[in-house]
C-alpha cells in the first residue's frame, strides 16, 4: 500500500506545475489552467484541497515577492508574507466549498468558487483565475466563449473530465495555430516608457516637456489619441492641467494619461484626458492594489484611507464618441472589472501600468497576456501603455 502522502504530494507538485505554466506570461499557456478543477476535484480530504489550492495560486503569483521587495526596497520577507496572506483567499473558498461527494454536486461547487473568486470581497485578491483563458479557447465568442469555459471547468470536476480535457486542448491547438493578437484601435496609440521609480514622483517642468516631446516624436500621421502609463503626469493639479493645454496648443491631439487626485481624505488613481482646448478627469480607479495603495483599514488608526476603491464605478468613459474600457494596472489581473466593463459593449479597451517595480518578474507579461485574452475574447481593439 502507498504512503498516504504520494497522492497529496503528486497532486500538489501538478497544480503547481499548472499555475507556473499557465501564468508564465506567454498567451498561449493560459489554457493550462483548466487543469487545476481536475486536480482539486481529485483531492481526497479538505486538506489535500486546500493544499492543491495554494501550490497553484503561489505558483501563479510567484513574482509577488520580489515584486514586493523592489516596491518597498525591503528584503524579500515582507514580500513573503504578502505572498502567503494573498493566498489565503483563493485556499479558503477553494477549502470550503470542496466536498468528497462527486459527479454534479462537485461541480456545481466548484461553480460557486469561481463566481466568489471573479466578485468582491474574495475577488479582491482572485488572480489567476482559470476562466481567463476564455479568451484563448474561444477567441470572438465573448459571452457565450466565457460560458463554453465556464461549463468546461465546472465538467473538469466529474467523471467526465477526459471527454471535456480532449474537447478543450482540441479548441487550444486550433487557437494556437491561428493565435494572433488583439488590433489596435484606429487613431489610438500607446507609448510605452523606461523611466523606472521616477515616473509618479517626478512633478516637475522638465518632465512634463520631456514627456511632450516623447509623445510628439512617436506619434504617428493617423494618431489621434496617445496613451500613456499609469502615473505619467504625477498629481493632477490646476498648473499640470494648463501646462499641458499649452504644450498641446496647435495640435489635434488628445492625451490620455494616469495621474493621482488628492484630497484631504485620501486620493484617487486616475486617467485623465487633455487637449490643447479641454481636459477632464476620465475614469477612476475601481480597484488599486490592495495594501499598497488601497487601505480601507487606516481610518482606524487616525491616517487618510490611501485610495480609493470605486468597486463598481465608470465601467466606461467616452472618448472622441467612442465607448472605451479603462483599466488600470491591477484590475487587468481580477476579473469583475473586465467583465462589468464588456456588459457595455465598448469599443476598445485601453490598459495602463507603471509596474517598475516588477523588474525581473513575469507580472507585466500576465497583466499583457490577460488583457490581451480578454480583448481577444469579445473581438476588442486594444491599447496599452506601460512603464518599466
């Protein structure tokens, strides 16, 4: 008789196996995420579940350490012990729903896990989520592609797993040889910048005309609307505002940049819209990174609450007549706000990141890859902008 601790081991050095790969950065390893209900689903006890839960979810999100580390210029335990409690969320729903009956109660439980991980407050921290690679299993199918995946996950948990795996791994070689990526929308550009842990904190003159010049030097004939990183223009103040509509006087060109807003009770992380004859505030943030930026919890001790979360807010914003998706660097990574946004069947998505921070880790190439999935999946241009 085997050990008792072959089979948990074995199923969570494959689940660890299936996030590393799944959430390596590259778009069309996503769909070996559909592996994990069926390892979950195998778990005999509570435990191996819970086990099997946390080896995928800290595989996937293996480059929050040193992420971490880097953020705060720590040694990487602080990044350790984030890592582990952001864990926790996906292992206790994970935990709690499973169940040693089989068949379609465990997958109908396993249904209920993936809705409380897409949606607050366990959505909060629901990266990784395997539905994401909807968008590569069914690229144009929007809602009824996220459906087929749904119900290809939900059967992973039955004995009828091989059926749905054969069925599933047939739609990734097919998308695999025609996989191309998402279109840039018409007279929309994205400007990538290098600028590091300077860019948000530098506010002053210079910046702000080297960033012009950036943009006037990229721009290309047909560009009427030019994107730019997640705190590209620092705090959004009155001077900012008409520095840039100087700078943009005699253009027909439209900037659309992150910023912060500050008041006496905290701030709110935002894009703005300027040209030479307007500006305005274009969409806030629904949810900032949790920790970092957004601390519900220091009201309590007497400190401004950091920023804000506008959890349902400005699923879309309207640019030009164009009904847009923003998202802003952490929400590329949940799942709520992307879908919240394609109930409104925008036209494009636009995504921004300032993830300097994550030098030397794969977080930039899964935020790239599971915007790209989306987009992909409802048939939307996309444009993104990123700071490295």
């Amino acid at each position: 008789m085997r050990p008792d601790w072959i089979q948990p081991f074995a199923l969570a050095l494959a689940s660890y196996t299936t996030g590393y790969i799944a959430w390596s950065g590259h778009a069309l390893a996503l769909p070996a995420a559909v592996a994990f209900p069926a390892l979950w689903s195998l778990a005999r006890s509570r435990r191996t579940a819970s086990l099997v839960s946390a080896a995928y979810f800290l595989a996937a999100s293996r480059g929050l350490p040193q992420g971490v580390a880097a953020f705060y210029q720590s040694d990487i335990w602080p990044g350790l012990i984030l890592w582990i409690v952001a864990s926790s969320g996906f292992v206790v729903v994970h935990a709690a729903v499973w169940s040693r009956q089989s068949g379609g109660w465990k997958a109908l439980r396993y249904l209920v896990a993936m809705i409380l991980m897409a949606l607050p407050p366990f959505g909060i921290v629901g990266w990784a989520h395997p539905v994401t690679a909807a968008g590569i299993l069914f690229p144009g199918w929007g809602w009824s592609g996220l459906a087929a995946v749904t119900a290809g996950l939900a059967i992973m948990t039955t004995q009828y797993r091989p059926a749905a795996a054969i069925t599933l791994v047939g739609f990734w070689l097919w998308s695999a040889a025609f996989w191309t990526t998402p279109d840039i929308g018409r007279g929309w550009q994205g400007v990538d910048l290098q600028l590091g842990n300077s860019l948000g904190r530098n506010n002053s003159l210079a910046r702000h005309s080297d960033l012009v010049a950036t943009l006037r030097s990229a721009r290309r004939p047909d560009t009427a609307y030019m994107l730019l990183p997640e705190s590209a223009l620092a705090f959004w103040t009155p001077s900012v505002e008409r520095l840039w509509q100087q700078h943009l006087v005699g253009s027909d060109l439209s900037v659309i940049a992150g910023a912060a807003v500050v008041d006496h009770d905290g701030y709110d992380n935002v894009l703005v819209r300027v040209s030479s004859t307007e500006s305005e505030i274009l969409y806030r943030q629904r949810m900032p990174v949790p920790g970092s930026m957004w601390q519900p919890w220091l009201p309590l001790i007497g400190r401004s609450r950091g920023a804000r979360a506008n959890f349902f807010a400005n699923p879309i914003v309207s640019v030009g007549g164009q009904r847009v998706a923003p998202l802003i660097c952490y929400e590329q990574l949940i799942i709520w706000p992307v879908l919240q946004s394609m109930l409104h069947d925008p036209y494009l998505i636009i995504a921004v990141g300032n993830d300097w921070w994550t030098k030397g880790t794969s977080i930039v190439a899964i935020q790239r890859i599971s915007t790209q999935a989306w987009a992909r999946l409802f048939g939307k241009p996309l444009v993104m902008s990123f700071n490295t």
